[in-house]
C-alpha cells in the first residue's frame, strides 16, 4: 500500500512539474506573432497529439483554448496595468 501512494505522489508531482513547464513556455512565447501548438510541442519534444492529450486531461482545455485563455489573461493585465504602450 506504502508503495502504491509513493507511485501516486511521484505521478501528481511528475504532472504538477509538467504542467507548471508547460505553462511557462506558452507564457515565454506567448509575444511570438503567430504562435502555433505545434511550435509549443516540439519545444516540449513531444507530438501534437500528446500535447493536446495532456493539456485536456490536466486543464479541460484544448491547447488552443489554453493558448487563447492566456493571451486573454495577458491582455486583461496590460490593460489593467497600462503596460500596453
């Protein structure tokens, strides 16, 4: 049982880590014109299919919806900000 909850933790961390790398790098390219997933993948060095599998499984987003989510969030601090200039 001891064993089982070790593997479990090691995975919710193993995800935690992933998602939090994943977040950093759409935040890191989020001023290139034009961004596309598949840019995002490679970074990542996975596929697109894997990509988009992950980031639903842990955001309920497609990693297009995320991408958008998160130009929108930035969008709303710069004009909060007034950073926009």
């Amino acid at each position: 049982m001891g064993e089982a909850s070790e593997q479990e933790e090691a995975l919710a961390t193993y995800d935690a880590v992933w998602l939090a790398t994943y977040k950093g790098l759409v935040e890191e390219m989020l001023d290139q014109t034009g961004l596309k997933i598949d840019q995002i993948a490679e970074r990542m060095n996975i596929t697109e299919r894997t990509l988009r599998n992950k980031v639903s499984a842990y955001t309920g987003l497609s990693p297009a919806e995320y991408l958008m989510k998160a130009r929108l969030t930035r969008a709303l601090y710069l004009l909060e900000s007034r950073r926009y200039e």
